[in-house]
C-alpha cells in the first residue's frame, strides 16, 4: 500500500510539474518590439498590414499565449508589440515564424525598415515564472 500511495503522489508531482507536456520545448518566451516611425501615414500602413496578422494569429496559433500591439501615450509615432509563446522551438519558431500570414507580413515591414520608415528596437526573454500575466479579457 505504501508503494501505491509514493507512485500516486509521484505521479500527481510530474502532472503538476507539467513534465509530460510533450508540446512545450521550453519556458515561456517573449518578445518586446518597440517601433518608431517616420510619420503618421507609415504607422498607419503599417497598422493594415498588423492588423490580419494579430487576428490569424489569435484565431490559429494556440501555443501563442499573447500577441498586443501597444500605442505610446507619450509619442503619436511609437508603439510596443508584445508576443508571447508557451515555447521558443514550437509555438514561436515552428508555427509563428513559419505561417503565411507572417511569410507575407515580414518582407513588407522589412521593407519600411529598410527605407527608414520605421526604426525597430527590441529584446526576447524567457518567462521566471514569478507574477502573473494578464488579467484582462478582450
């Protein structure tokens, strides 16, 4: 009986520990875009050009646990994207960076980077798992 009741609470131990997530290949991962632009109309080309991608990402990426675009109070021409994915390897790097909507998305905003319509700062980070999220509904 003993015997029975250690390989429960192992077994309750792994399940919490979330060991047998076979579709996390990591920590939590984020990314935090800060993007600048030139002037009014280049934040509004890019704003049509987000927008279909936020809403496919929202409708069809699962292991994609966040993805806001934030608007400066401070400056009219600055905004925060923040992404954040159960994982680096699968949900960001194999679903994310690989869909066609991002496949289409990125040559065009590269283009405006290029052109120096936008200036694009940023920084990934893995989650400590210390706090909390986000307790708001959209």
């Amino acid at each position: 009986l003993t015997t029975i009741l250690a390989l429960g609470v192992l077994f309750l131990w792994l399940v919490s520990t979330n060991l047998f997530a076979d579709s996390q290949s990591g920590p939590p991962f984020s990314l935090y875009i800060d993007v600048v632009f030139k002037d009014e109309s280049h934040k509004k080309q890019f704003l049509e050009l987000f927008t279909p991608l936020a809403k496919y990402v929202k409708e069809n990426e699962p292991g994609t646990i966040s993805y806001e675009l934030l608007l400066s109070d401070q400056d009219p021409l600055r905004l925060l994207i923040m992404e954040r994915y159960k994982d680096r390897e699968v949900a960001y790097l194999k679903i994310h960076k690989t869909s066609k909507p991002y496949l289409e998305f990125r040559p065009k905003f590269k283009q405006m980077q290029s052109a120096g319509y936008a200036t694009v700062t940023g920084q990934s980070y893995v989650d400590s798992m210390i706090g909390f999220g986000d307790r708001v509904q959209h």
